[in-house]
C-alpha cells in the first residue's frame, strides 16, 4: 500500500526541473531541487525567485504567500538530500544517465518511494527495465514553461503498477495540472505529432522558400500561439533535436523523421536558443 506523497524531489535545475519544482512547491509539498552544478542551481534560485516575484506583481499571490512558497523549495548540490515520496528527473536525455540516477536513488530513499521521468522521448519501459524497482518507474512529463502549461503527460510503463499509476494522475491533479495518460511509445503523444511543425517548418527554411521570421509570422496568423522557431527557441535546440534524432531512431529512420541539417548546424554551434542567448534569433540585445 503506497503512502501519500508530502514530498517531491527534483533533479535536474534546468529550465525545465526548476519550473516543476517551482509548481510543487506553490501546490504545498515540501520540494528538493538537486543538481551537481552549482551555478545552474543558484541560477534556478534567481530564476525562481523573479518568476514568484512576478505572481505577485500581477497579484496573483501576496508577499507571504510568495515567501511560504521559496521557504517550501531546498537548493541542492547534495544528493543524499534527494529523499522524497517520488522523483522527477528533468536531467539530460540520455537512458543511462536517467537509470543511473535512479538507482543511486534506490540506494537512500524508502522503499515505496516513485521514480518518474520527465523524458521527452525515450522509453519508460527500457529504464524501468534497468532500474532496481521497475514497479514504481513511470513518466510524467512536463511541458516548458511548467509553471503555465497545464498538460502532463502521464507514461505507463510496461512494469509500472496500477497504485503507482493512480497516485500519479491524482498527484498530477493536486499540482493543477492535466493529467494524460499515454502508452509508452516513442515521442508518446504530443512530440509524435508536433515533430512535423518543427520539421516541416525547417524543411521550408532548407529551400529557401520563406525564411524562419516569416514562417512564424504566418503560422502564429493563422492561430498558432508561437511559431516553430520560437518554440524551438524556448524549448532548446539541443533538446528538439534529440527528441528528432530519438524518434527517427525509434521508427527506424523513415523520412518523415529525419532531423535537418539546420538544426544539427544550431546545435554544433552551441546555438540553443533562449538559455544561451542565440538560436533562430538573437536574444542578447
């Protein structure tokens, strides 16, 4: 019988395991946000701070509320104070990174504690597989910017049980977020299909036919509520290209997949978008 969740631990303080955390601690659970490098987390810190400081300008939170809040968040470097009811990973996309982590969790946590992913792409089942506890591996992913957006995409793994499931969709709810449920699969639902407004987009880029300002301008009139390159921009280049190269790998490399040459070209040159300054477009000034 698994016991409810008071306590969350987020590892990874990018600018995706910052937002959830942030998003758990406004919600009242006590929440760890770990990561081995100490300026992306006094960054997160400052982040963090600037984005509550802005809730209660609009008024949308009070000073003390804002100050409960920060007072609900530990910054560490430290991960033997990674115990919590569950933990997220928001670390680098890459499976043995996440299953380490994981099972140098096992090691210090109680032994109902949750391990979720927030991958965008990999498979929930393969980790879970290599992971001590597989009954308690699922996904709950996340998307940029946390705090806003309201979906979260739950991923059952072929090993993850029906409580733990349960305990999930009901946790994803208490952080007034969505929950989907989604089988495992690659790119599960919301990456399998935008994949083709990133790639689609670029592929008209590549020819030269409308360039990226325009296509977001065109895109962004007929509805869209940020063109492509923007999103890419936001979501980071090196992030959207792994989840491509992820998927195209995963359906054995069909076309439609194929990552472009200009997103490979951001990502060797360090051009990542929102978080290094530059990407489609030049955020420096």
């Amino acid at each position: 019988m698994l016991q409810p969740i008071h306590s969350i631990c987020v590892c990874g303080a990018g600018t995706m395991g910052s937002g959830i955390a942030q998003v758990c601690a406004q919600s009242g659970f006590y929440t760890v946000l770990f990561d081995l490098n100490s300026e992306i987390l006094s960054k997160a810190k400052t982040n963090t701070d600037k984005s509550l400081q802005t809730l209660v300008e609009k008024g949308k939170i009070s000073v003390e509320k804002k100050q409960d809040i920060s007072n609900r968040i530990q910054f560490t470097n430290d991960i033997n104070f990674c115990i919590a009811d569950i933990v997220i990973e928001a670390i680098i996309e890459k499976l043995d990174a996440k299953i380490a982590l994981f099972n140098q969790l096992a090691e210090i946590n109680h032994s109902e504690t949750i391990f979720a992913s927030n991958t965008s792409s990999l498979s929930v089942s393969e980790i879970a597989t290599r992971v001590v506890h597989p009954t308690r591996v699922i996904g709950m992913h996340f998307f940029n910017p946390a705090p806003a957006m309201k979906l979260v995409e739950v991923v059952k793994a072929e090993q993850t049980i029906l409580p733990v499931l349960n305990m999930v969709m009901e946790l994803t709810r208490q952080l007034n977020k969505t929950p989907v449920i989604c089988k495992d699969s690659p790119g599960f639902i919301v990456n399998r299909v935008a994949r083709h407004y990133y790639l689609e987009s670029l592929r008209i880029a590549e020819k030269g036919i409308a360039g990226f300002e325009e296509i977001d301008k065109i895109l962004e009139a007929t509805g869209f509520r940020m063109g492509p390159f923007k999103l890419m921009d936001l979501i980071g280049n090196d992030i959207n290209y792994s989840v491509t190269q992820s998927l195209y790998e995963a359906f054995d490399k069909p076309v439609r997949f194929k990552p472009s040459p200009i997103q490979e070209e951001k990502v060797s040159k360090q051009e990542l978008g929102r978080k290094t300054g530059k990407g489609y477009y030049d955020y420096s000034k």
